[in-house]
C-alpha cells in the first residue's frame, strides 16, 4: 500500500548535463528515501521514452541499465536507499549500445555490468560513496564521458530530436505528421524509431499526451475530462479514457478520484517524477 506519508519522505532532484555529455544525455537524477519503520511506497508512473544507467545504494544495492518501459512502470519502495542516475535522450540508446537496436532494451531491467562488461563496483562507490549529490554525479559524469558514444551519427541525432519535437509540440498527433516533419516516409520513420529509441512513433505520442493528462488531472488543472480530451488532440473523450485506462489500468477519472478524492492511503499518483527508480 502506498500512503501520503511515506511518499513525502521520497525525495528527487534533476540536474542539467554538462555541455559534453548534452547531445545525448537528457539530465542527471538522484532519488532519495527513508521508510524505516513505515509501510512501503508505491511508485508509479508513466516513464519517458528513455534508456536509464541507475547506481542504487542501500537496502537494495544495484546496478541497472533500464530500458524503454512500455507499460505502467512500478516499483514498491522499503527501507532506505539512494539511487543516482544518469537518463539518456530519447532515441540516444546507440551512444550507450553502438550498432545494437534499440528495441532490444525496450521493457527490459539489465544489470549494468553484464550490459557494459565488466565489474561498475568501483564506479559505484565513486558515484555513491559522496554524501553531497553533485559530486557523486560528477563521478557519474566522469564515468560517461568514457563509455558513451558522444557523437551521435546522423540517424542517432535525427531520432532524437524528432522524440524531442513530439515531446514539445501538442499539435504533432500523429505519425503521418512526424513522418511529414522528418521527411521519411512512414515505414522508414518505424525503423528509425525501433532501431534508435526502442518504442514506435505512435506509441511516443500517445505517451507524451497520457503524460499531459496525467499531470493534469493529478494538478487539478482540468474540470471537463472531455475539454482535457480537446486540449491533448483526442478526438472524443472516450478515446482518451481508452488510452489512459490500456496506459494506467485507471480511467482518468478514476485517477483523478484517487489523487483528490480517495482515502489518506491512496496513491498519490506519479511518484518522483519520470525516473526509473
């Protein structure tokens, strides 16, 4: 069970990447949380279409690559730990895995090790051991500036500034558009998406809207579900339900009873924002 109380003592911050790790790293990200002695903290949320490297120190010490999630991405939380992590662009995943397609993380939580090769123990204690957060992730930093491929090729780039422009244009609701906007057709735009950032396009815009909507109703921002429909491009209000519901397992206004409505247990819906904890 989740509970307002817990989820106040989970913690989390983003950070901007240096400019030499910027083409291909969205941001840098630490999580913290201290639940001795209370009920565990569900979180759950609808993830960004992006690869995640994680280093997670504490009751549950690991080393994850995680990739694309597909569906509603949850985890319960217990005890204390830390995790700092580093969250790649959507459609980056070759600067982290070069020449291999990206859909092959999509829905997967690899151990980093086995992903990377080798033994990441010492990167770990450099990027954990800090009590300051900005210093361990300067040893994060450090870390990628070696093992990722920088210099993204032209497709690489391509798809990643394509995901960017859906992300940041509500007008771009559907595929034929992306494909318009990139000039490609339809079927080389599927490829590009499968092979450089693991989801196809429909699928990023229907994410990037259920987002939208997410943060809508968790804010209280929107009292017609259908003028929220209209404003994320849907065609009716019950397309949007469908979405949300195939997306969360809730209908929106399920979720908007939970967050406003139900009881001091009840999920507090989104969790510490689109991070792959």
């Amino acid at each position: 069970m989740s509970s307002r109380v817990s989820g106040a003592r989970v913690t989390s911050r983003t950070f901007a990447p240096s400019p030499a790790l910027a083409g291909v790293v969205d941001c840098l990200w630490v999580a913290a949380w201290d639940l001795r002695g209370e009920p565990p903290h569900v979180v759950e949320l609808l993830a960004d279409p992006c690869v995640n490297i994680s280093f997670e120190g504490g009751d549950a010490a690991e080393r994850r690559v995680v990739g694309v999630s597909p569906r509603l991405w949850r985890r319960e939380l217990r005890g204390q730990g830390r995790v700092r992590a580093l969250k790649l662009r959507a459609g980056a995943v070759q600067a982290l895995w070069p020449g291999q397609e990206a859909s092959r993380l999509t829905g997967r939580v690899l151990p980093a090790d086995d992903l990377l090769g080798g033994d990441l123990a010492d990167v770990a204690a450099r990027v954990l051991g800090p009590e300051e957060d900005r210093e361990g992730l300067a040893a994060l930093e450090a870390w990628a500036a070696t093992r990722l491929v920088l210099r993204p090729d032209e497709r690489s780039r391509r798809c990643a500034d394509l995901a960017a422009r859906i992300a940041a244009d509500p007008g771009i609701t559907s595929v034929a558009r992306v494909a318009e906007i990139a000039g490609l057709g339809e079927r080389a735009l599927q490829r590009l998406f499968r092979e450089h950032l693991g989801a196809p396009p429909k699928w990023v815009i229907r994410r990037v809207r259920l987002q939208e909507a997410a943060l809508r109703l968790e804010r209280g921002e929107e009292a017609s579900l259908a003028a929220l429909a209209a404003r994320l491009g849907y065609a009716d209000q019950a397309h949007l339900a469908r979405d949300f519901k195939a997306a969360t397992g809730r209908t929106p206004g399920a979720f908007r009873r939970t967050v406003w409505g139900g009881s001091p247990d009840a999920p507090a819906g989104g969790g510490p924002g689109n991070l792959a904890l």
